[in-house]
C-alpha cells in the first residue's frame, strides 16, 4: 500500500466497519469524487470561491473515510482557504497549484484504494455486468 496516499491503519478500520458493504460504498466514493473533482475544477476556472467549499468538503470527508490522508488533507486545504476567500471576498487565485493537483491525487488515490480493496472487486470490473453474449449465440437470429 502507498502509505504516502493511504493510512493503512485507518483503511483496514473502514473495511472492517463497513464489511460487506466496503466495495458498494467505494463506488459511491469513486462516482461522487469524480463528481466533486469536477466541481472543484469548474469553481476554480470561474474563479468562485463559494463555489469551491462544498464540492472540497465532500472529498475531504468521503477520503479520509478510505483512510486518505493525502487527498483529505489537499481537499482540506482548499475548502479552507476558499472559506477565507468569501470571508476577506477575494479570489481562489492561491489555490490554483491545489486545484490543478486535485484530479492526480483523486486518481492515484482510487488506483490505490481499488488495487488493495477486494479481489471480488477486481474480478467484477473484469468480468462486466451479467453473461457476456457471444457472437456464435446470436447466429440464426433475423430481424423480423
């Protein structure tokens, strides 16, 4: 594991307290971080700090429930300073060395979180949804 990423500690903590439940909610994480990514990214290119709160305090507390200090604490970083932006009504402009480093961390993050959660994880992205059709079982089928 890249402790540099991920506490090791913290991440067995969350998949023992989240059991069965540990691969479903890491999806959430990876549909909503993508998401708040996203956001944070579009905050920062229209220069709205407001904008920026939300979408960083989302990632920083659904990270740090995987035990990624490293994106929890630059999620962190950039809720709190966007905070004092509104507060002193100034622009993100100082974030923007967080901001562009947000998606690699997200990524990397992920990539980590993934390789170490669960081999039925590994095996459902490789197998896909359901039964795989295969072109020889459609032969004889017309179009009517």
């Amino acid at each position: 594991m890249d402790f540099e990423l991920i506490n090791g500690q913290e991440y067995e903590t969350a998949r023992e307290e989240l059991g069965a439940n540990f691969v479903r909610i890491l999806g959430y994480f990876r549909e909503d971080g993508l998401k708040s990514v996203e956001q944070v990214e579009e905050a920062m290119r229209t220069r709205n700090s407001a904008a920026l709160i939300i979408p960083a305090h989302t990632l920083k507390g659904e990270s740090r429930q995987f035990g990624s200090k490293a994106l929890g604490d630059l999620a962190e970083k950039i809720e709190m300073t966007a905070r004092h932006c509104v507060e002193t009504r100034t622009g993100p402009e100082e974030l923007i060395a967080e901001v562009a480093g947000l998606r690699e961390c997200f990524t990397r993050t992920l990539v980590e979180l993934e390789k170490h959660s669960s081999p039925v994880l590994a095996q459902r992205k490789s197998a896909g949804f359901g039964r795989k059709v295969s072109l020889s079982s459609l032969t004889g089928l017309t179009r009517g």
